[in-house]
C-alpha cells in the first residue's frame, strides 16, 4: 500500500507545558501500489510524532487498532487519554517544526509529513507567549475583595480542569469512572471524525495482526523487573497479594499442596505396617502386600552382627551381614546363612567346588579359588580348570628324575603337602599332593560325580594321557590305600570311549608289586600295555619314584628316567 494524501489539523487550542494534554485529528487517503483505495474495512495504524523528518526517536506515539477506513479514507483522533498515552502540550511549546510517521499494519512506516497548524492553534500558541508579558491596567488579585467576582462575571467554560484541583465524581451514577468537558469534547471530536470505538481486546485478524506492531513498539512507563525489589516483593507478601514461595523459593512456603506428613512418619519409623495408612494396597495383617505391588528399590538392614535376638517372635527376620557379605535370617532359633552376596570362589564366599563356582560366574578363569565341599571343614584354597568345565584339583604326583622319594601308602587319603595344589605346579622330586578325601565326601555323596586323570611325560610335562574314572565315595575314600571297588574308566568324559573297570590299589604289596591305576594303559599314547603304577613306601621295591609308563623309553613317550619312571600325575573331581 502507499498512503495517497495526509492532511493534519490541531484541536482549537494548545496549552501550555504545564496544561493538560492535547489531541491530533489525522486525516488521510490509503491507495494501492497500483493507485485505486485499499479494500474498505479497519486497519491498524501506529502515529508517531517526531522533532525532525530523519529523527530516529518519537516523541509520541499511539497504536489504533482498527481505523475504519471508506474509498481508501481515513480519519482518527490520537492523544485521547483513555485511549492511549496522553500526548503532553508541550511537545507543541517551543513552536518547533513537528513531524508525523504513520504505520499501517506491519508494514514500513510511511514518509514523514510535517504537522500543519490550524488558525486558532497558532492564536494559542500566541497566547501562550503573551502570558509572559506584564500586564498594563490589570486588576491585581490583592485588588479584588473576597467574594467580589460572583458566577455572572465568570464566562462559561473559562474555568476547566486545569485550573481546579479535584477529582472528579461519576458522571452519571453514584461510583462511576469520573469524566471531564474536555473527555467529552474528545469523544465528540472522534465521532465528527466518524472513528469508531476501538476495542482493547483483538478479537479479529486486523486486531490481532495490529496486537503484531505493538510488540515492535518500545514501552515507556513500564514497570519492570528492575524496578520491583526484595522490598516491593515484601510487601506484596504482606498484602496477601503475593505467595510467600514466590519470594523465598521454599517448599515449607507451599499452600494448597499435599499432605505429605504420612511418609515422614513412615521414614521416621521404618516400618511397612505404617504405610497401610497412604499407600492403598493392604495385606490381610494390615501391612503393605509386597505380593500384590512391587517393592522398589529394598534394602536389608545393614549390620556386622545379629541387630535382634533370635527368638520365635523375630522368626523371619532378615539382614545383610557386612562382616562376610552373607544374607541372614532368623529361624526361631539363630540367624542362618540364606544367600552370599560375595563373589564366589572367594574366602567370604567359598564354592563347594570349581564346578558349582563356574555355575555361578560363567566368566570364571582358571586359577586358585576357595573351596568348602563339606560345611563341616574349614575353607581352602585350591587350581580351578576353569577352561575345561570347572574341575577342581585335588591330588598330585610330582616328577622325578632320581629313586627315593617318600610317597607314604595314605599320601591321597590322608592329605599332605598341599601347597602346590594352589598353583597347579610341578615340583620335581617333590612328596606327593594330596588335600585328603575327607573334604570332598559330602560333596560326592550324591554321586554322579567324575575324576579325572592327567599323567604328563617325565622330560616333557606338556605330553599328557588322560582318562575319566567313576567317582562314587566308597572307592574314592580308599584309592591307593585298599581299593576294592573297581569303578567304570574311560578315554572320554562322556564314559564312551574306550572303558574298563578296576581299582586303584596294590596287590601282593611286600612282594614286590606296585600300587596299579587299573584301566589306565599308554598303549594308545606311545607307550606300553601295562597299568600305570606307582612304589609306595610300602611296596615292592619302594625305590623307584613317581608313575611308571611301562613304555621302555621308547621315544613316541618322553620318559626317560630307569626307562619309563619319573612321569607326573595330577588328579581332579568335578
């Protein structure tokens, strides 16, 4: 759009600086770019005043809503008090040249015209410097006697609001919103211009997309952030006219929200009964029902030691006991073990065998762990064959390369020398190996169970025959000391490959015989076709040490020491 012509007349009379605020009569033409009237209807329009054509700042200006606009006509009134700001006097005083911008819509502001004066304004502005002058044959005040000049002297209109100081009454009812003759002359002014009353409130597009430029516009007289202090928000609390959490950001400031003292009562006391009160879901005894809801985020009470007697009243009482990291629960009579919340394998929490500590850490490795097959015996440390399925080693015969070694008749049975059973390691020349079968009986009892045994090549440890042997409690309480419970052997852990049966003990002992693994042949391996023996202390020729191959030092087996003796055997359970 382009605005086509604007003319501009001033109310009949200025004031002066310290008079009441004026009013402007705008009047104008708005066309199209193509030159015929916009379309009939209202337009929002911003009126700016300015000091000079190029000034950068108004010196008032007054947003209108919707201006009715007929055949690309206009009229509107701006400086009405009620309305908008009031346009003061004095802008107009110092007879300044004033210039006016015009916004339609969001639109650029239109070229500045300048504000022409009306005839009786510029007789007011004359007025205006006249009354700085003397006066000649003036009737002084001190001249004129109390209740001299009566209503009959006095013009009609020449005293307004100007010159009084009160406040108006309503002007038509008792309370109503006081007026003046010059509001009155104001609202006549905008009905000679034929302006139709604006509404505050958008309630159409044109209101709406004026709503638009009055956000571009700056605010002046506003109140701010800055301007409302701690002692202003203050009292306003004070008044009631402001939340005290308004200002103090505190939750004890909070009204109107829920009743929270129910679970600070629960949190003081720690007892579920307590809950039944807020939490909705009842058990038969009047507790919560941690069977129907969810219980999150439990926690056992933490304690080294028993925090209550246990006694048939406590029955059921449970907690985590920090000393070993064990789960506990009263049974009427004492706490008992119920659960380890330790890794297994470690010494407060002991595995009954490697087997049972892989069940429960499928990324166990092989290494030394803690054992406790039997509850009855305190815990050990024993090597873990992790890789192969989680056997636990239980014995040992060491390599040898020279006679007389003690290999006592009760050296697996009994128990000794059980440091190397930690580490898996040969020890050449060195007592047999043995943690003693008494540990793992409760353990086997179930049956079911398997040993394995490894023989590994006297000058190369890395050459090693294996075989699976049956390993029910009676002959594995007896073995190499008065076995007579000859138990399935097999060349694989499935117990299918190659089997036999036999014990493992020695025959005629004193008359030269050795103690013989029964089953246990090298013949597939390289060497010859006898059992695997052993000279205990007790048998025929005790001299010779460690297991003997019967190979004849043939060179597919390495042995090499008195031809076949010397090789080394390691004994595991799972």
């Amino acid at each position: 759009m382009a605005l086509a012509a604007l003319t501009l007349a001033a109310v009949p009379a200025l004031a002066a600086p310290l008079g009441p605020p004026v009013t402007l009569t705008l009047e104008g033409r708005l066309g199209t770019a193509g030159g015929g009237p916009v379309v009939d209807g209202s337009y929002p329009m911003a009126v700016s005043l300015y000091a000079a054509a190029d000034s950068a700042e108004a010196l008032f200006t007054e947003l209108v809503l919707a201006v009715p606009v007929a055949h690309g006509h206009f009229a509107l009134v701006v400086g009405q008090p009620k309305v908008g700001a009031p346009l003061e006097a004095a802008i107009f005083v110092d007879g300044a040249a004033r210039f006016v911008g015009v916004t339609i819509a969001d639109e650029a502001e239109l070229a500045r015209a300048p504000l022409a004066e009306v005839p009786y304004a510029v007789q007011a502005r004359g007025a205006s410097v006249a009354a700085g002058l003397d006066c000649s044959g003036c009737v002084a005040t001190v001249a004129l006697a109390d209740g001299s000049v009566t209503a009959a002297k006095i013009a009609t209109g020449a005293i307004g609001d100007a010159h009084l100081g009160f406040t108006y009454a309503g002007s038509d009812s008792k309370g109503g919103v006081a007026t003046s003759a010059l509001e009155a002359d104001h609202a006549k002014e905008a009905d000679n211009a034929k302006q139709a009353e604006t509404a505050v409130t958008a309630t159409s597009a044109d209101e709406a997309n004026s709503a638009a430029v009055a956000q571009k516009l700056a605010c002046t007289g506003c109140l701010t952030a800055d301007h409302a202090g701690p002692a202003f928000a203050a009292g306003l609390v004070a008044a009631k006219q402001l939340a005290a959490v308004a200002v103090s950001g505190k939750y004890a400031d909070l009204e109107g929200g829920a009743d929270l003292s129910g679970y600070a009562t629960l949190a003081g006391a720690n007892v579920f009964a307590q809950g039944a009160s807020f939490g909705g879901v009842v058990s038969a005894t009047g507790g919560l029902d941690a069977h129907a809801e969810q219980v999150v985020g439990f926690r056992f009470e933490n304690a080294d030691k028993a925090p209550v007697v246990c006694t048939a009243k406590t029955v059921g009482y449970a907690y985590y006991d920090t000393s070993d990291g064990s789960l506990r629960v009263c049974n009427g009579k004492s706490f008992k073990v119920f659960a380890q919340a330790l890794e297994a394998g470690t010494e407060g929490n002991p595995g009954l065998s490697c087997l049972k500590i892989l069940e429960v850490e499928p990324a166990a490795t092989d290494g030394t762990y803690w054992l406790r097959p039997d509850d009855k015996s305190a815990a050990f440390e024993a090597w873990c064959d992790m890789a192969g399925g989680g056997w636990t080693l239980v014995a040992m015969v060491h390599s040898a390369d020279g006679n007389g070694v003690s290999e006592p008749v009760n050296w697996f049975v009994g128990g000794q020398n059980k440091g190397p059973l930690k580490t898996n390691s040969d020890v050449k020349n060195n007592t047999p190996s043995s943690h003693g079968v008494a540990v793992f009986l409760a353990y086997l009892a179930g049956g079911g169970h398997l040993a394995r045994f490894d023989v590994h090549a006297q000058n190369d440890l890395g050459q090693k025959a294996t075989w699976y042997k049956e390993a029910p409690t009676a002959a594995f309480s007896k073995w190499f000391n008065g076995d007579n419970t000859a138990t399935k052997v097999c060349k694989d852990e499935a117990m299918s490959q190659g089997c036999s049966s036999g014990t493992i003990r020695g025959k005629n002992v004193g008359a030269g015989d050795a103690t013989d693994l029964e089953g246990m042949i090298l013949s597939d391996f390289g060497g010859g076709s006898c059992a695997l023996h052993m000279r205990l202390d007790t048998d025929g020729a005790p001299g010779y040490s460690s297991i003997c191959s019967c190979t004849g030092n043939t060179p597919a087996w390495k042995d090499s020491y008195s031809e076949h003796w010397g090789n080394a055997l390691r004994i595991w359970v799972k």
